[in-house]
C-alpha cells in the first residue's frame, strides 16, 4: 500500500506592536522576568480590557495581503483552561468570528511548480505567560511579561503534501509578515511558531485519515526533520495494520523523534463564549480600505520587478528582495545613480560586507544610499579609480566622513592630467631600457609591465586608461 501525506498548519505570529493586546504594557522580548505587567495582564479582578488598535490593523494588513476577507464583525471569546501561566484561567480568542477568512498564498517549493495554499482563518488572540524551569531552583517560576502579547494564529486548509512544501509555505508566509512590519519573524524568540498537523491516507482514497499536531518545533530545518520522521512512522503503523491515534507530539531533537504529548481523550473542552467584558469589534469599510493601501508589494513580486524593471539576474534580485530594508536601499539609490547592475553589486558586496561585520540593518545603515551614490559618482566622473572607490569604503563606513572629504584628505584624486603623467612615463621609461627595447622588437606583452609601473611610481592613483593611451604614443614615437 502507497500512502499519501496531507498537512495543515497553524502558525502564531506575534504581532509587532508596542503594546500588549488589551492594555498598555510593553511587548519587548528578553526583560526582566514580571517587569511588563498591570493588574489586567496579571489576571487581577476589576480590570477592563481595551483593544489595541495597531494590533487589529496589523492583522487586517496581514489578511489582506493573504487574499482573505476581513470581517465587518468581531467577536472575541473566552477560551477556557487551566495552566499556571495563564493567570485569567481562559484566553481572549477569536472563535466563531475571526477577523480574516479565507484566503491564499502562492508558494514556490523545491520541485518548482508554484501553487495556492488555502488560509482557512487568521484570528487574533493573546500569548500566554512563560514556565520557568530553573535547575536546581526550588520550584518553577512563572514570567508573565508575554502574556497578553498580541498573536495573529493563521491556519491553512490541509493542502500540503511534503514537508518541502511545508517548509515553501512556512518561508513564504514568513517573507509576507516580516516585508508588512506585522511581525519580526523571530523563531528563536517564538515570535513564529508552527504546529503542523499531518495524515496519511491510501493513494486514491478521498477521506482523510486521522490526523497528528506537531508542536515545539522552532527552525524550519525541524519542521521539515519532524514532518519526515512523522511520515515514517505513520507509515510503519498503517503498514502493519495498525491505527493512527488523534494527538498531540512533540518534536525531540535530541532524540531526532516525535513523542506523544497528549492524546484525544486528554484533549481540553474549552467552553468558549463570547467575552461579555468586549463588545464586538466593528470595522467599517473605508478603514479596511485604508488598510488595503498600506499593503505593499509583496516579496514574490518585487523580485520579479527587479528582474524586468532592472535588468538583473534572478539571483541578484533574489538577494536584494530578501530583505524588504536592502531592497528599499538599492532602490533609493538607484533612483539617484541609474545602473542598477552597479549599485545592486556595491550593496551585495562592499556594503553588505559592512553591514553584516557591524551586525547592522540596511534601514539604519551608516552609509545612506545618497553617500554610495556620492561615491559612485566619484569614480563615474574618472575623479577616483574604482580600486580606490572599494578601499577606501570601509572608512566611508565607519568614519562618517563623505567619500569626497576622504580623498581630499588622503590626496586619493585620479591623475588623468597629461603633463603630470608624461613626467611619471618618461621616468619609467629611462629606467627600463630594456623592456622598451623588447616593445620595439615586437613584444607586446611588456606593455603591462610598463603600465603597471607607472601605476605603481603614481601610487596607484594614475588613471589606467590613460597611462595606456600615453605609453603607447610614446613608444610608438
Ligand atoms: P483542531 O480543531 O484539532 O485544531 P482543525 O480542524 O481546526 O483541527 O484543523 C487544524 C489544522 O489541521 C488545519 O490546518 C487543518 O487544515 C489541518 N487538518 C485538519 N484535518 C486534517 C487531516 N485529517 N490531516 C491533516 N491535516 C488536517
Ligand atoms: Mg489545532
Ligand atoms: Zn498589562
């Protein structure tokens, strides 16, 4: 029997906003345990929540860049548990409402036919404190700085069929949240946590079979570990007559396994209900429409843009995407200095150089796209070689000094100037009565060891073109 993988996936992206989903405390990762909370966040009694207005924004803006429709209604409801890092004992969600439906997203996976992934639902709903489990401490602590963070939870219809195009999805879904600003894609930090679930079912069977929730997985090297180890073993079970339990597993890297972490029957019933202390969100239509114009172009087609609009290669414009901050950057500059294939080789290169040894993001790079440009310009008017243009980058980078200031200080302008290159050819060539001997008995190739040491005797900054045009005229001579 050949068995056919299906897959769904329930991402939560948290939200890039400030402050928490319903009251004002900060959302910033990595504080002091407990120092971002208030009695609403903390669970106390008398509290009102107030919804966050970035937070609904950001996830319209994320709905409408994943072609779902946004609801004119919202309703937010209580999701009913226990657990020590939930200090309410229920979670504000959204369950029958959600704020965006049924939309899709184009993936790209490894076997290169692209595709529609069908969003089912992204809802809005908030994070959960923190378990602390310290060795050695006297009991676990709880941190409940995150807890009230706004998440957007956005589940697929089970269209997947490998862990490939799960890994195409994850990817592609992540590039649309980080290029809108809703959300900074951190796995490490959690702010992008994905949970697949996964079937498998006799080829050609219609139905599908009982599905397994994948958690704790945080890179998408695991996504794609876990999702084979898991087809591997539903597969063996299924093989040998076995059955698929409905559970949750969880992936082990060190084991390189999944485990089982609960199953159905242990599975909560939690008795949600509209919260009564909310009243239903309202969002009228020009202000999904203003939201519409703050979706920009997504990363998928500013590539393509680049490849047509500027001539570059899939790969260049691949790089220059990847990044909405670099591809905002190159852009600026080219519209200052128009050779895109020059400008985008400085930014791939000598710039980017810069910016990785600094750990520095290309939106508040020290060299602004105007000061690449100055620096372009220098060497397209012939005032400086490229040579030099490259060398003295690093200083451009790191002084704050324009690159005209610096070759005025460092003496670093071009000699195209004849006279003052005829004195330099001359003094080569009186001490090199050989080699001009050699040129004259026709050995052309002595020509570039004449113009490497006029290059050399003018410290590097003779014009190269030129030395070649004059040396050639004086030994024809
Ligand atoms: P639950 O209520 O257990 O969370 P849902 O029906 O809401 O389950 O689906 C959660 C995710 O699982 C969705 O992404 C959905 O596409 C996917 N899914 C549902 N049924 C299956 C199945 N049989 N096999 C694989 N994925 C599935
Ligand atoms: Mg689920
Ligand atoms: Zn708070």
């Amino acid at each position: 029997m050949t068995y056919e993988v299906v897959i769904g996936v329930e991402v939560h992206a948290q939200l890039r906003t400030k402050s928490k989903l319903f009251c004002g405390c900060g959302t910033q990762f990595g504080l002091t345990a407990n120092s971002q909370t208030c009695p609403l966040c903390l669970g106390l009694p008398g509290t009102l929540p107030v919804i966050n207005r970035a937070a609904v924004e950001m996830a319209v803006r994320a709905g409408l860049a994943l072609n779902c429709t946004i609801a004119a209604n919202n309703l937010f409801a209580r999701k009913n548990y226990f657990y020590p890092d939930l200090p309410k004992g229920y979670q504000i969600s959204q369950y029958e409402e959600p704020i965006c439906e049924h939309g899709w997203i184009e993936i790209a996976p490894a076997d290169g036919k692209p595709r529609r992934v069908r969003i089912r639902r992204a809802h809005l709903e908030e994070d959960a404190g923190k378990s602390v489990h310290v060795v050695g401490a006297n009991g676990s602590r709880v941190d409940l700085n995150r807890a009230g963070t706004p998440l957007l939870e956005i589940v697929t219809e089970p269209d997947l069929r490998s862990a490939d195009e799960v890994v195409a999805y994850l990817k592609g879904l992540r590039d649309v949240l980080m290029y809108l600003e809703v959300c900074d894609g951190n796995m490490d930090e959690g702010s992008f946590r994905c949970e697949p679930n996964l079937s498998l079912r006799p080829v050609g069977q219609k139905e599908f079979g009982t599905k397994v929730e994948l958690k704790n997985i945080n890179s998408f090297k695991f996504v794609k570990d876990a999702i084979e180890y898991e087809i591997k073993r539903q597969t063996k079970v299924l093989s040998e007559g076995g059955k698929i339990n409905q559970e949750t597993r969880l992936w082990n890297l060190d084991r390189g396994e999944t485990a089982v972490m609960r199953s159905k029957e242990e599975a909560h019933d939690y008795r949600y209900f509209p919260d009564p202390d909310l009243v239903p969100l309202k969002l009228d239509k020009e202000w999904i429409e203003g939201c519409r114009k703050q979706v920009t172009e997504l990363p998928a087609a500013r590539l393509q843009r680049f490849v047509s609009e500027f001539a570059l290669s899939e790969y260049d414009a691949g790089v220059l995407t990847a990044s909405r901050a670099v591809a905002d950057y190159f852009e600026t500059a080219v519209k200052l200095f128009n050779q895109p294939k020059t400008v985008s080789n400085w930014v791939m290169g000598e710039l980017t150089r810069e910016l990785n040894n600094s750990g520095t993001d290309a939106s508040v790079s020290p060299v602004s796209p105007e000061r690449l440009v100055s620096l372009l310009q220098l060497v397209e008017q012939g005032t400086i070689s490229l040579k030099v243009a490259r060398e003295i980058f690093p200083e451009v980078y790191s002084s704050g000094k324009t690159p005209e200031q610096i070759v005025q200080e460092q003496g670093l302008v071009q000699v195209s100037d004849e006279g003052a290159l005829d004195q330099i050819i001359i003094d080569v060539l009186a001490k090199n009565p050989s080699q001009v001997a050699q040129f004259k008995e026709g050995k052309q190739q002595v020509l570039g060891f004449l113009v490497g040491q006029v290059m050399k005797s003018s410290g590097g900054k003779a014009n190269p073109g030129k030395v070649n045009e004059l040396l050639k005229k004086k030994l024809a001579g």
